[in-house]
C-alpha cells in the first residue's frame, strides 16, 4: 500500500520526465532523482527532490523506482548489470518502465524483477508535454494485476486514462498501436493545412471548425496550431518518434503485419532527420511538405 512516506525514485527527467516527477512531489510523495545531467533534473532539486548520485544509490534507497529514458538501450543500461536497478532495488519494491521501449525487453524485465521478488510494470504514456504537465496522461500498463492495483493511486498523480491492458509487455504493445495511428494522423494533419492555404481558407479557422469533428485528435487540435504558428520546439521529439516507429515497424512485422502507412511516416520523418530536425517536436512534419 502507497502512504506520503512512499519513496519514489525517478530516473530520467527530459520533457515528460521532468513534469511527472513535478507532480508526484506536489502530491506529497518524497522524491527521489538520478538522471545522466544533473542539470536537467535543477528544477526537481530546487522544489525539494533528493539527488542520487548513481541508479543503483537510487534504486535502494526508493519503494517505487520509475524510469522515463530515451532508448531501449538505455532502458537495458539501467536495468540490467551490478550497478543497475534490479541487482540494487529492494525485494518487495516496484519498477515502473514508462520509456516507450521494445515489449519483448518489457517482458524480459518482468521475468528478471520477478526472480529478485520485486514487482516490474511496463507502463508508457501517451500524451505530450501537455498531458504531463497536467497529469492528464494515458498510461497503458501491462504485467500483474496487484501490482497494479497498489500503485493506480500514483498513475492517477500523473495520468487519467489508465488502463491494465494485460500480462507484462502489454502496455507496450498498446503504445504501438498509439504510435501507429498518430504516424499516419500527422501526414493527415500536414496536407489538410497545407490543402487549406492551396485552397484559399484561413487555416486557423478551418482547424477550429473541423476540430470537433469527425476528424477531430490531439494532432489536429494541439499540434496543428503549432505548425500554423511555426512552433516546432519539441514535445516529443522527431528522433524519439522515429525510434518509436521502428519498433512498431519491426513488431508489425513479427506478428506478420503490414503496415504501409507506418511504413511512409517513418520515411517522412527519417527525411527530416537526416536534414538537421531529429530535436525538433513531431509538428515540425509540416516542413516536409513546406
């Protein structure tokens, strides 16, 4: 059972990172921070979070460890090994994976947490700079039931659509088929405005019009705004985007998929990339088409 005493360590604080771990600590819970730069993690530290100096000084000294990293790399780094969190985290403590990673490495998580008597999660979100500044997130979890049921009072600090969506991985699989419909949403997004200006039509007043439509999504109404107003600051990032598209890619595949629309996106944004936009915020499609 979680209490204000619960001890929470949270490894990684980039965009999303950095306002999750914000919220939990104005919800009362005693914070804990490692991250790879001290520097990004200077706000947490001023609001009253403790540092630690290395995973494994976090992963011992916390009951509920959550990680928000880049890469299934580094969700491999800083599990694994003698100076990694599952060698160094106490039995009967929680890991929580909300890095968009690689199911199969979600599974493998669970299985090794599972051997050290610690309770693993795999749990990405959905949702934006936006969603995680105001605890709005979607949160698609996968692993076991109970587990999950101790630590809904903290997804519900950070999240409001928060869904167990089965055994560990998932919550992981759930957040491709997310991954997946935004990639092909995006291009729409991109030739409506673009459709709007060929055609004569005030963009601003176009997207508010069929905003609450059928063809209304939190790419038309958030980040289409974005792109009209040349707002191309990250988000998500394009290089986190397309990390993301790759793994679906290669999960469609093993499951005997194909998914050319997935297929396109995922070229768009390579494209972009390879011409300087890889920090750039997924809104910055537009200047594929521009």
């Amino acid at each position: 059972m979680l209490t204000k005493d619960t001890s929470i360590g949270f490894v990684g604080t980039g965009v999303m990172g950095k306002s999750m771990a914000r919220n939990l600590h104005q919800a009362g819970y005693t914070i804990n921070i490692y991250t790879r730069t001290k520097e990004k993690a200077k706000e947490l530290l001023e609001l009253g979070a403790a540092w630690k100096s290395s995973v494994a000084e976090l992963a011992s000294s916390s009951d509920v460890i959550i990680t928000m990293v880049g890469y299934p790399v580094d969700v491999e780094e800083v599990y694994f090994g003698e100076n990694g969190i599952l060698e160094n985290a106490k039995a009967d403590s929680f890991v929580i994976d909300m890095t968009t990673s690689k199911p199969s490495l979600a599974k493998t998580i669970y299985q090794k947490a599972k051997e050290r008597d610690i309770h693993a999660l795999d749990a990405p979100v959905s949702g934006g700079d936006v969603g995680a500044k105001n605890g709005k997130l979607s949160i698609m979890v996968g692993g076991n039931k109970e587990a999950f049921s101790t630590l809904l009072p903290l997804f519900e600090v950070i999240g409001e659509n928060i869904m167990l969506q089965g055994e560990a991985g998932s919550g992981q699989y759930t957040k491709m088929l997310n991954q997946i419909t935004i990639a092909t949403t995006m291009i729409g997004v991109c030739e409506a405005i673009v459709y709007a200006k060929k055609a004569g039509l005030d963009p601003e007043r176009v997207l508010e019009n069929i905003s609450s439509g059928a063809a209304g999504s939190f790419s038309l109404s958030v980040l289409g705004p974005r792109m009209l107003a040349g707002d191309f600051a990250p988000g998500f990032y394009i290089k986190h985007f397309i990390k993301d598209m790759t793994i679906a890619l290669e999960s469609a595949e093993e499951l005997g998929l194909e998914t050319p629309g997935l297929s396109l996106s995922l070229k768009l944004y390579k494209e972009l990339a390879e011409n300087g936009e890889e920090d750039s915020g997924t809104q910055a499609l537009m200047k594929w088409f521009e």
